[in-house]
C-alpha cells in the first residue's frame, strides 16, 4: 500500500485539488493508497514514520518543499522510497532533482521509474532537503508571506527580493568548517543539497544531492546600492563567480550569528547557533 501525504494548504489550497487526480490515477490503476492529511507544522513527519510502522512500500508527498522535507524526516533510513508531486509554492526541490513540476507528469513518472538515493542535510537534529540559508533570504521570505501564498511560482519571490533590498541588515557571521573559523559581515549564508529557492532563483548553481557533500556558501557584505547589480547577476547563475563569494564543499560546518532567523526549505526559525551535517543517501527517492 501507498501512503498519500497531501498538504492541504499547499498551493492556498491547490494540493486538494492535485490530490483528487492522483487518487483518480491510482485507483483507475488498481493500486492500493491511504490518503493522509496535514494538520499542523511537522504532521507530515509523524504521518511518514506512521507510514514506516505500518510498511508502506511508498510514500507520495502532495505539497511543497517545506512538506517534502518534513516526510524526509520520517522517511531517512526507512529504505521506504518517496515520491515528490509539485503543489506548492516554489517547488524548488523537484527543479534540483529534474523531475517534472507539473503534479501528474510527476506521478507518472514516479510510477515508471525506480527510486535512487539522495542525499538530506541535518540541521540540529531536523533534517531537510534543499537548501537552508540566513541573511538576505530570509527578509525576502518574511516578504514574500505577505502574499499569503496566494500566487505561486516567482512571482511573489521577486517581488520579495526587490523589498528586500531596501530592508535587510548585515549578518555578524561566525562559522567554522575543516576546523577553520571565521567572522565577517555576510550579505547571506547558505548551506545546500539543491540549487534552487524561491521558486527559481539560482542560490547555488554547482549543488548536487547525490555527491555527499554539503554545498556551504557566505556572500559578503554590499553596499545596498550595489546589491540589485549582483542580485541580476545571480539569477544569471553567477553567484559563486563574485570576488566575495566563498564556496567550500564539507560533511560538517557550524554558524552563528546574535538573533539569527534561518529559513528550512521555505520555514523560518530562530537559530542563534546552527550546526549542519551531512547524510549521504539518507533518503531512497524517485528521481
């Protein structure tokens, strides 16, 4: 049996309406599924560790990147395969992975292919799967809730990110990886399995989430009139080539900063003190 795990307030509800047509498909195919639903802030979790008590062969996840890796958690070193279908906001993960973002051309091809393994990052014990940063993406995500989830894609994003330049403050970064610490003033701080957020921004264009290897990235500090000119280059995939720009690959690497927000694959949290550790292959996943 096939466990669903729908979001039912993925999309400002567009996950309900995805979630119909998959049970339409798998019940047309005679496959057997259990149709579970979200309630709270890592529901989704317990409802994949229920799905591994139970042993379901497979678990599909109806929602966006936050839902993904809140079953991820659930999930990592189950064995049990999962299976992403697109309902969210941003959906960046699935651009990572190549799998297609439109939600039944993702079913089809989870029901066609078999799964591989991928990597997952823990942070302080929460394991996630695409990218988690502070800084200059966190303000364009307080922004971006604004819009309530109403809109989806880049839109909203962008929109963010122009706000944000007129608003966000240096981060006062101290962070230590291969035993080297440093402090500087950051423009942003980003650790990453996954290439994308915000619904197609490039934040870290060389990511892979089947090398073992954590993508660490620290972006200096700007002057506020210079950002919109960087902020150009990097939707033009160009981030890692700025003079500022520090990209180090590791398994391990800790950060701090005073009043630290980090935002997990789209949710923020308070985290003066971060500490990110790499999980090779955690998850088997349809990609």
């Amino acid at each position: 049996m096939r466990m669903l795990i729908v979001n039912p307030i993925a999309g400002c509800g567009y996950a309900l309406k995805v979630m119909e047509q998959v049970q339409s498909v798998l019940t047309a195919r005679n496959l057997p599924f259990r149709v579970m639903r979200t309630e709270y802030p890592g529901y989704a979790a317990k409802l994949a560790r229920e799905a591994v008590e139970m042993g379901c062969e497979a678990v599909y996840v109806i929602g966006g990147d936050g839902t993904f890796s809140e079953a991820a958690r659930g999930l990592a070193g189950s064995g049990i395969p999962i299976g992403l279908i697109p309902a969210g906001t941003g959906n960046d993960f699935v651009k990572t992975l190549g799998t297609p973002k439109e939600p039944m051309a993702a079913l089809d091809f989870i029901l066609s292919h078999e799964p591989r393994p991928c990597d997952a990052i823990d942070l302080n014990g929460q394991m996630f799967l695409n990218v988690a940063g502070a800084g200059f993406d966190v303000t364009v995500l307080e922004n971006v809730a604004d819009f309530g989830g109403k809109i989806r894609g880049l839109l909203p994003y962008l929109i963010g990110l122009i706000r944000a330049i007129w608003k966000h403050q240096p981060l006062q970064l101290t962070y230590t990886v291969d035993g080297k610490t440093q402090t500087k003033d950051a423009l942003l701080c980003i650790a990453a399995n996954g290439k994308w957020i915000g619904g197609g921004i490039p934040i870290c264009p060389d990511a892979v989430p089947n090398d073992g290897e954590i993508d660490f990235m620290v972006v200096g500090h700007q002057p506020r009139w210079k950002v919109p000119y960087y902020l150009v280059r990097m939707m033009m995939k160009q981030i890692l080539n700025f003079p500022f720009t520090e990209h180090v690959l590791c398994d391990k690497v800790t950060v701090s900063s005073p009043g630290m927000h980090v935002e997990v694959d789209g949710e923020i949290i308070a985290c003066e003190h971060a500490e990110f550790t790499m999980h090779p292959g955690a998850l088997m996943l349809y990609w």
